[in-house]
C-alpha cells in the first residue's frame, strides 16, 4: 500500500500524526505500508508558492490512497484566489478525478446527548450521503464577477452531463446494495433544468438495481427531512452544492464535525481519506482537537480502497471502543468523561486495537 500523506494546514498536522500511529500499528503487524509526506494548502503555498505543489500532485498520483488533514487559515483570506488553500483541494479533487464523495453521518449511542437534536430523533442515525464532487456550479463555466449595464454582477454555471450524474448514481445504488437498499436522490427538479436532467438519469441508472427502493426529495424539503427525521434516510445521493450543505447539516445530528471522515473515490476506486472539518485555526497547535474523524477515514480507506473489511472493521470497533470507556475530547466531552487531548486520544485508540 502506497499512501500519500498530506496533513496541511492548523489541526491538520496533529491529527494525522495520530492516524498515523494507527497506521505504525499495522506495520508492526507487518502490513507493507509505504508512507511518503507533501504539502497541500496553505504548507504548499508556504514551501513551494503553491497551494498544490507539483511534488505532492506527482506523489498522490502515484499512491494507492492519499491521506489527507485539512488546509486553510486566516492568514491565507487575503491570498488571490488561485493561491488561496482551498483552491488547492479543488485541484486535487479535479485532478484525480475524485467525483463521488462518501460521507457517513453515524451516532454513537454514548455521544447522542452532543448532538443538536432530541436523543430519541438521532439515536440509531446511520446516513451515508454520496456527493458528486467534481461538477456543479463549483466548476461549471462561466463564472466571474464584472460590470454589466454599470454594476457588478457575479454569476457561475450549474452544470451536470449525463455520464457525470451516471457514474456517481451507480457509486450510490452500489453502497445502498451493501447497507439498507434504500437510496433517496435530491435535487431542485421543480425549478433548475439541471436538475431534472439529474432525476430522470438516476430513474434510468434505478433499473439495473431493482432491490433499491428509490425516492426523490426537493433539496428544501431533504434539509427540513434531515432535521425532522433522519432515521429515515439510508443512502442519499446529490450534487456537489447541494451535497456540501446537506453533508454539513447530518455532521451536526452526529455531535461534533470532529467525528466524521470521508472518501472521494475514482472510477477505481482509489481514493482520498480526509476528515469532514476545516484545519480549526482557532484551537490549532494546542493538542485538543479530535483525531476520531481522521482515524475512522483510514477505516474507509481500507474498506473503498484496499477492500480489507477486517481491517476497516477493527479501526471502527477501537474508536466505538474509547468512546465507550468514556475518552473525550473537548469538542465531544459532556459532564462525567475522561477529557484527553489529541495525542491521548490517538494512544488510546492503539490500546484498543
Ligand atoms: P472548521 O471545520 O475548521 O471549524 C469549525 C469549528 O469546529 C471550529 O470551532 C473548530 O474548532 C471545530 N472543529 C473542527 N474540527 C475539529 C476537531 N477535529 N476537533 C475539535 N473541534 C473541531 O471550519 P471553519 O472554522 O469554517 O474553517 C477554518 C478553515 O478551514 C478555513 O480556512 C476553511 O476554509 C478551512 N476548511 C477546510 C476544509 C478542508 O480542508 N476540507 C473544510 C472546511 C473548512
């Protein structure tokens, strides 16, 4: 297994290090893991004027997964855009053609009481939402800012082709296959043509798999759902604007946005593993964020990537193991827990492995 590392930015270099001490485990159980480092955001600007240095896209490219912290601080806003952090992560995205984003809204029972919501509406909660990643008004073109008719006006594209929307409906209808058999597809079908486009190619891809039951929900609608009853979603499958908000607002449902990972799979399902959260300047360098999320994306890693369920299963069943002997960190810690810090957390998580 080849893996490129790229921790980041802010918390970024802290939590990764403690993925890392998981991935240490494996290799002295003789797991042939090759680990090689890069920049990306704003440590790419930093060491090579870049926010995707050349260097790091070469070593992601020739990895079997790339590991990833977070990028981003407030001391890159004043950047011009191309240089600016994020725009490093688009282009790695694009670059890689990482077009379906999987991001798993799961509740531990011991942590419902972090959540936003009533116990009894979230306990049990266990969504997968399938983001297309790499189209959408984040790309589409046109886009700008410029003065028409004497003022400014700002536009951009809301783009999808048919084989854009084709491929990521199969990556969705293949995981609700292995979950629920329950896939729900949002879109804005009432107002945007793009989004009709969008809905009568999920319908046509829903017949190769007959065991799904699909639904389709009004993007308003789907956020008013999400917070009403999410226990009613299994697998939702949306575009890349849609996906980032909705994926946000199931983060909150969990407890902490320091608990979710994810992946950004390929056509072959290489991929990379990042937390869902930003690189959290604001308690950077103080060893108090929590690594659960990094941890628990090399837990998807083994399982899109490397197809080794034993081995994902085991990452998972440690980090259900210290939230249940009560580690904490502060974004997740309620009365009566062990509150640890970072690196204490990614020690205990090794112990339980
Ligand atoms: P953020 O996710 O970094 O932080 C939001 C809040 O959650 C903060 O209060 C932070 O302290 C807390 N938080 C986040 N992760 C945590 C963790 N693991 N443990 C404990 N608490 C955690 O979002 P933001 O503040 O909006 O953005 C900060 C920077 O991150 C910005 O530069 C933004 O562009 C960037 N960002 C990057 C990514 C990414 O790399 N994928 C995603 C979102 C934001």
């Amino acid at each position: 297994m080849k893996l490129a590392v790229l921790p980041g930015d802010g918390i970024g270099k802290e939590i990764v290090a403690q993925a890392v001490k998981v991935l240490d485990v494996l290799k002295g159980e003789g797991a042939g893991i090759e680990m090689e480092y890069g920049n990306i955001g704003g440590a790419g600007f930093d060491a090579e004027g870049d926010p995707l240095p050349e260097s790091s896209l070469k070593l992601a490219r020739a990895a079997d997964a790339v590991l990833l912290g977070a990028v981003g601080g407030p001391q890159y806003d004043q950047l011009d855009r191309p240089l600016r952090p994020e725009r490093g992560l688009l282009r790695i995205r694009k670059e890689l053609n990482l077009f379906a984003n999987l991001r798993p809204a799961l509740l531990y029972p011991e942590l419902a009481g972090a959540s936003s919501l009533k116990p009894e509406i979230v306990s049990g909660l266990d969504i997968m939402i399938v983001r297309e990643l790499t189209g959408d008004v984040y790309f589409g073109q046109p886009r700008g800012v410029e003065v028409r008719n004497g003022e400014r006006v700002g536009f951009n594209t809301m783009i999808y082709s048919e084989s854009e929307v084709r491929r990521v409906a199969h990556v969705a209808f293949a995981i609700a296959m292995k979950r629920g058999k329950k896939l729900c597809s949002v879109e804005k079908a009432n107002v945007l043509e793009c989004s009709e486009l969008w809905r009568d190619v999920v319908a046509e891809v829903a017949k190769d798999y007959p065991e799904v039951e699909l639904s389709t929900l009004y993007v308003d609608n789907a956020a008013m759902q999400l917070v009403r009853n999410p226990k009613q979603f299994d697998v939702i499958v949306t575009g890349n604007l849609f996906g980032d908000i909705l994926s946000d607002q199931a983060s909150m449902l969990s407890g902490s946005i320091g608990m979710l990972p994810s992946a950004s799979l390929d056509e072959n399902n290489k991929g990379m593993y990042e937390p869902i959260h930003g690189s959290a300047p604001d308690i950077a360098g103080r060893d108090i964020a929590n690594p659960l999320a990094t941890i628990l994306s090399l837990a998807m890693m083994y399982r899109y990537t490397f197809a080794d369920m034993a081995t994902a299963d085991r990452i998972e069943a440690a980090v259900k193991k210290v939230i249940a002997q009560g580690y904490r960190t502060g974004d997740i810690w309620t009365e009566g827990g062990n509150k640890v810090s970072c690196s204490a957390m990614g020690d205990a998580v090794v112990a339980a492995m």
